[in-house]
C-alpha cells in the first residue's frame, strides 16, 4: 500500500468531489459516495459491537472481525468500479455461522425491540445501518453495476447481526425486549 496518507488533508475535495480508488473524480452526492459512507458506518458500528463483547464470546469477536475485513472489501468494490474482492465462498462463509448460531436458538414467537443491554441494543443498532447500507448499494446497482455478492454479503450479515443478539441473550443470561401489542 505504501504511504498513501502521509497528509490527511489534501484540499482536492474542498469543492464537492471525491476522489475513487481508480483516480476518477466523482461528485460527495453521488449515489456511489452515498453508498460508501453508510459502508463505513456500518463498519464502525460493527467496530464498536467487536469492542463491546464479553471474553466468552472471542470466537464470535474474530468471526466478526473477519466480517469488518469484508465490509471493507465492500467499500473497496464501490470505490473501484468494476473491482470484484467478494466471492460466492464468502457469503457461504456468513451463512455457516448464522446457521452454527442460530440452531441452538428457540424460535421466535414475538418480535424483539433493540435493547435489553448495551450491547444487544449495539448489535441491532450496527443491523440497522447495514440495511441502510444494502438499500444505497441496491439504489447505486440500478445505475451501475455492482458484484452480487457485496449485495448478498450486507444482506446476509444483518441477519447475522440480529442472530448474533440473540445469541449473546441467550448464552449471557440477558432477557430479550419483547414487543407487546396492546
């Protein structure tokens, strides 16, 4: 990579355009720019969840470092036209882990409400601005084209998210907010 930052402020940007890892130039309103920085929000989300969970779970905190590893690699794609890091083996890779997470679970009877602990409440958070982050990248494949699989991976990673709160309800000893319809 090199000393790609060795200035942090470069002034190119001062009058609305980005620069993409292809050296084009492309306006911050963008549906591509757009679609980038609900990625690394969800990253940094994600970031927080990692720093936020119990010794007890290291192997769900690698596993979800594994995954910051492929959110990046999402940006990457969108920030290099036409640059494809994401395969099939990768989605298959987040499946494996909903399904190892997810068995030992009883079903759902009631729809769950973001809370019950900071962390719970964290994890559905990062969930919601990884569907924030799918639905810009859907709006930017409807103009360009965008490998199926970074769409596949935001998808599959908030249900992960979601099962990853039930999961830490579960093997902590956290009661999950039920929603109440009155």
């Amino acid at each position: 990579m090199g000393n790609r930052l060795s200035k942090i402020y470069t002034r190119t940007g001062d009058l609305g355009e980005t620069g993409l890892g292809d050296g084009s130039r492309i306006p911050k309103d963008s549906r591509r720019v757009d679609a980038m920085g609900h990625i690394d929000e969800f990253n940094a989300a994600l970031g927080v969840v990692i720093s936020e969970l119990p010794d007890s779970q290291s192997e769900l905190a690698k596993f979800l470092a594994f995954c910051q590893h492929k959110i990046f690699d999402v940006g990457g794609e969108i920030s290099i036209p036409g640059a494809e890091m994401l395969k099939d083996i990768h989605v298959q890779s987040i499946e494996a882990m909903l399904d190892n997470l997810n068995d030992p679970i009883p079903p759902l009877k009631n729809f769950i409400l973001p809370g019950g602990s900071r962390l719970l409440a964290d994890l559905h958070l990062a969930r919601a601005i990884c569907r924030r982050a799918e639905r810009a990248l859907v709006s930017l494949s409807k103009q360009e084209n965008i490998n199926p699989c970074s769409l596949q991976i935001l998808n599959r990673l908030s249900d992960l998210l979601f099962v990853c709160a039930r999961h830490i309800a579960q093997t902590e000893g956290i009661e999950e907010v039920l929603w109440e319809q009155e």
